[in-house]
C-alpha cells in the first residue's frame, strides 16, 4: 500500500525527501514552503505524537488537579465586595494530526517612529524600508487615544506595519534566517522563556540590521532616517513549546542557557 502511494506522489512531480506525506500535493515556490510541507510538517508530527493510554492518563490528572483546586477554593468565603479576577481560557491542546500540526499563519514587520510625533514627513523613511525589505506596501498605523506626556493626539500617524502570508511570509522568513540573522554579530538567538504562551513570538532588532538585508545594501544611503523594527510570528500552536519546535525546525536558532560548571566538574 505504501509503494502505491509513494508511486502516486511521486507522479505529481511534487519535490520531497519522502516516499509518502501527509501533507497535500501542492506546487510552493518558496524554499522553506517546500521544506515545511514536504519535510517537517511530518516530522512534528511525529515528534508531538502521544500514544491514547498516556493521554487518557495526562487528562485523568488534569481532571484531577481542576477538581482539587475547586475544592479548595469553597473551604473560604470570597469577599462580594473585591472584584474576582478571571483568568482567560487556554485553548486546548489538539489531538496529534496532520491537520493539528502548528503552521504559521502570518508574519507582521512592523516599525514605531519616535521622530514622527515633531514631524510625520519623517514616517516616509520607515514605509519606503518596510517596502524594500517585504516588497508589499506598508500600512500607515495612527494613535488611538490622546496622551499629554508624549505630545501625542488621536488619529496622529505614529508607526507602520506590513502583513504578510503564503509563500510572501516563507520568503521573508527564509531571508530573515539565513541572510540576516548570521551576518549579526554577538546573536545567540532567541531565549527559551519568550513568546506570549499561545506558540506567538516577536523578535526585535535595532536599527542596525535593516542594512543587513540584501534589499537596502544598494540604497541604504538614500534614506535619511534608519529606526528599528520587529518581527512578529503568529503561528497556530496553543503552546510556547509547540511554537519553538516549529520555528526551531525552520532554522530560528533559540538560545539555552546553560548552569556555569563548578570547579569539581571542571577538574573531572
């Protein structure tokens, strides 16, 4: 059975390492497009695979656990006078599946101008660099609400962002990866605590690095003004550690870090 699939994959002319995958037979013109859906996407989901006896046991004790605090919680009186706090639900983690693997969804370049609040000529810097580096037209973002301190005032054009998806966000990831980030200096990567807790992360860097891409090399003298930008990954994991081991297997390097070794230890 596994010949003849590995037969009828192989007719579709689709590039790929393996015989049969559980991806769909789809045409990706990007490099890391290829290499997610034809490579890793299997991979993960072997890697996330949970046999059903030791799932049932994971959800008996979660069960369990739910129960104890609740239990706990009737042993005193709330306050009806203090405002009870909720905390927001967490998603629940997914059966393992080719459809449940962690994708992701969207990719937001986006970059704050201080120097815009005294003059907003100055944004045209940061739309024209967003459009070099993702090759899309940046989106003007403006202030929601007045704040005195900052000299800021509603609907005042303070920074700009660009969205990208599909084959446009592999690209950039893929330059981001393997362009940029080896020619920083002193970058050891991501630490192991970021993302938001829902398999989100952003990355930021100075203004430094937007030289770095092959784009501005050429023109980076033309621009009168160079600030920072960050680079947020929305990605479809519920977890922080579903989310690295995706972008992990993409090539992001994360940074581990490690206990300094004793002097017994480094005499053995």
């Amino acid at each position: 059975m596994l010949q003849a699939l590995g037969r009828r994959f192989a007719a579709t002319g689709v590039p790929g390492s393996r015989t049969f995958t559980a991806s769909a037979a789809h045409e990706y013109q990007s490099r890391l497009g290829q290499h997610y859906h034809n490579t890793l996407r299997d991979d993960i989901m072997i890697l996330q695979y949970t046999p059903p006896a030791m799932r049932a046991k994971q959800e008996e004790m979660n069960a369990e656990r739910s129960k104890a605090s609740k239990e706990g919680a009737t042993d005193w009186e709330p306050n009806p006078n203090r405002m009870q706090k909720s905390k927001p639900v967490r998603p629940k983690v997914p059966v393992c599946s080719a459809q449940g693997t962690p994708f992701v969804k969207k990719v937001t370049v986006h970059i704050r101008c201080r120097e815009a609040l005294q003059n907003k000529n100055h944004l045209l810097s940061s739309l024209m660099a967003l459009q070099v580096i993702t090759g899309h037209r940046a989106q003007l973002i403006r202030s929601r609400s007045d704040v005195a301190t900052w000299k800021l005032r509603k609907g005042m054009p303070i920074a700009a962002k660009v969205e990208l998806d599909g084959d446009d966000m592999f690209e950039f990831l893929d330059k981001l990866i393997e362009v940029v980030l080896p020619r920083m200096k002193e970058y050891s990567g991501m630490r192991m605590s970021s993302g938001d807790g829902n398999g989100n992360f952003t990355l930021g860097f100075d203004s430094s690095v937007i030289g770095l891409f092959p784009e501005m090399e050429m023109v980076y003298d033309m621009f009168p003004l160079i600030t920072g930008f960050s680079v947020n990954i929305n990605t479809t994991a519920v977890r922080n550690r579903d989310g690295r081991l995706l972008l992990s297997g993409l090539g992001l390097p994360f940074m581990h870090m490690r206990k300094p070794l004793t002097d017994e230890l480094a005499l053995d």
